[in-house]
C-alpha cells in the first residue's frame, strides 16, 4: 500500500508540475544570425506566463553549437531551440553529436524567401538568361553565400544541378559580407536572404531575377519564381521554427504551441514578423516533425550526389 501511495503521489506531482509550466526562467538558444523571432516569441511567453525568457546566441559550428546545448539539455521545456534551415542541412555536413530524435518539435514558426540576384555588370535579365551565360562562360561565374553549407550554399548548389552549369563558390562567414562584395562585383551571384538583399535590388545596386520559392512571395511580388523561370520544381526557402529536447512532456509540448499559435495569430506579431522579412506559418508539432524530416533527406541527397561540403 505504501508503495502505491509513494507512486501515486509521484504521478500527480508530475502532472501537476506539467500543467504548471512554467514555473522557472526558459532558455531561448538561438544559433548564429539574428535573434529577433526569439526575442519577439521570448515576450511573448513572458507576458503571458509571467516567467522570464532568456534568449542566448550561441553561433559557432554552424549551429551545431546552438543545437546541441538543447539536444543535451533537460527534457522540462525549459530548453527551446530556434532554429533554422541549417538545422536540416547539418545533418549531411558535420559529424553532429545528436541526431532527430534527440528534439521534440513545436512548430514551423516562419519562412523567408531566397533572391537570386546578380550584379548590374552582368548581362542577363532572367534566369533563363543567366543559365545561358553560364553554359556558354563554365567556371567563369562566382557566386557567393554566408559559409559552406547554408541554406543560400546549397540551394546555389540545387540551382547549378538543375540548370547543368558550373559556378564557383566563395563562402563567406556572414550574409552582409558576401552581399557587400556582390555590391561591389567581387562575386557575381548569390541567392540573398529577403530581407538582406531585398533593399539593395530595390535600390537598383543589384539585379534580383527570381525568388527560389514555390510561389512568389508577397515581399517582392514582381520578381517570377526560379520554377517558373526555367526549373520547374525548385522550390528552396528559409525558416525558423521551434524544437525543444526529446522527452519533453506532451502537455508542456501543447501549451507552447498554443502560445506560438495564438501568438502568430495577433496582427501586431505578424507584423512584426513581415518586418523581419517572415510569412508566418504555424503548424502541428507532427507536421513540423515531418517537416524537418523530409528537409534531412532532401539535403542529404544533394550533399550526396554534388559533394558539397563544409569548406
């Protein structure tokens, strides 16, 4: 009897402890680039819940460094992770410590799309015309991207597969870097982060031929999508989304979707999330589980059979 009693006291303290989150300070780990969702989603959860929401950078490693803090982490929902494409992309490219099944996803917070930009030096219009240059001119193109095995890197990468050309690359350690020497005509194409080198293709200092999504985006609606400019199925874009560690409790799981979710839903944070250059999405903790899934394999197929790598 005793023991049963010692079990049962054990249970509903857990619940309890569930439905109480949270009753502690979170950790928002973001890895390299910018925080900003993280501190717009981290005040949301403090006002809400009272409890404050420490968002930490940790870049380095490609955000190896970032996502192993959490995999590692207790599984409480005191550890989230913001994370982003690259998430997917690692899994191919560095010898990681943690694997899937080391997170609990929340949800796909948001998506961006890439620019394929070009400088005003180079000759071509369209995307159409941009392959034709480099068929005719292979090796001679330069293009540039944020480091060896983002998500601008290796959707390059997809682009050259498709297309059948050579260009070469020239990773740089941040997107500012590698889009202040596409200004310049160091390098001569680079898919830019949106809101990176939205600004600058307004401003007629480079020439955006297409954004690499399925559909146009609402933030550059004049420029065609690269599918519908040569490539049918391209279809590459970046994201952030939420993990925290495995084991994380289904209830605590369900109370910070909720507040993503109705967070996502107030026209003030979507707002916001426009102006950092996000469409919000806002899906199912399974659906962004799936999500991630697919993401792993696409990536590691191209790695697979193009050889790219960290450099």
């Amino acid at each position: 009897m005793r023991i049963s009693f010692l079990l049962l006291s054990f249970f509903f303290g857990f619940a309890h402890a569930q439905t109480d989150y949270p009753t502690k300070p979170i950790h928002f780990i973001v890895g390299p680039g910018p925080d900003s969702l993280a501190r717009l989603f981290g005040q949301k959860m403090s006002e809400a819940w009272g409890q404050p929401v420490i968002v930490d950078q940790r870049g380095g490693g490609g955000g190896t460094i970032s996502a192993e803090a959490v995999a590692k982490g207790t599984p409480d929902g005191y550890w989230l992770l913001l994370t982003t494409g690259t998430h997917a992309i690692n899994a191919s490219v560095y010898k990681t410590s943690y694997d899937l099944r080391d997170f609990a996803p929340v949800t796909l917070l948001g998506a961006t799309p890439f620019v394929l930009a070009v400088h005003p030096s180079v000759p071509v219009k369209s995307v159409a015309e941009l392959i034709k240059l480099a068929k005719a001119q292979p090796g001679k193109l330069n293009y540039g991207s944020g480091g060896s095995g983002t998500p601008p890197h290796l959707a390059t990468e997809l682009f050259k597969q498709m297309a059948g050309v050579n260009m070469v690359h020239v990773p740089y350690k941040t997107i500012p870097a590698a889009i202040t020497d596409l200004l310049a005509g160091q390098i001569q194409v680079m898919f830019t982060v949106g809101p990176a080198g939205l600004p600058h293709v307004k401003a007629g200092r480079i020439r955006g031929l297409a954004v690499s999504t399925a559909k146009r985006s609402t933030f550059a609606p004049d420029l065609p999508t690269v599918a519908e400019s040569g490539l049918p199925g391209f279809n590459v874009f970046g994201w952030n989304g939420v993990l925290a560690t495995a084991g994380t409790p289904r209830p605590v799981i369900e109370k910070l979707h909720s507040l993503f979710i109705t967070a996502m839903k107030d026209p003030e944070t979507r707002k916001r999330m426009a102006d950092f250059g996000f469409e919000p999405i806002g899906n199912t903790p399974e659906e962004f589980g799936a999500f991630v899934k697919e993401d792993i394999a696409r990536w590691a197929k191209l790695v697979k059979e193009t050889g790219a790598k960290v450099e």
